[in-house]
C-alpha cells in the first residue's frame, strides 16, 4: 500500500508561531455566549505578538534585558 503523502498549508501569518491555544480561546468565547470568526484566531495571535515586541522594546529602552509584567 503506497504511503499518503499530506500537504501543508501555506501559513500566510503576519505574527509568526501560534502563541494562544485555539481551542480554548474557543471554549472561552463559547462559555460567554457567542460565537467565533474564522479569523479570530489568528488576529489574536497577530495582536499578542504585537504586545510582546511592544513590552521587549519598552524593557530595552528601559536598559533591562528582563520583561516584567507592567511593561504590557
């Protein structure tokens, strides 16, 4: 039996790696009532990768190599 080969999807991600975990983001949404886009996901994602370069910058521009919590 030959072996089946799988294609990839073409990640057209703006952000980079996956940070949040989709299921429960959906499950989150779910539990107060509403419904989730397709394309919730990976706004999110694109928006924490977003707060993360925005909180490095701002613990470098503070001469710190360490991210603390109030630099979000």
């Amino acid at each position: 039996m030959a072996k089946k080969t799988t294609k990839k999807k073409a990640s057209k991600k703006k952000g980079g790696e996956t940070l949040i975990v989709g299921s429960k983001v959906k499950a989150t949404i779910k539990a107060n009532g509403c419904m989730t886009s397709g394309e919730l996901l990976e706004a999110l994602n694109d928006a924490v990768h977003a707060l993360i370069a925005d909180a490095c910058n701002r613990a470098q521009s503070n001469k710190r190599s360490t991210v603390r919590a109030h630099d979000l």
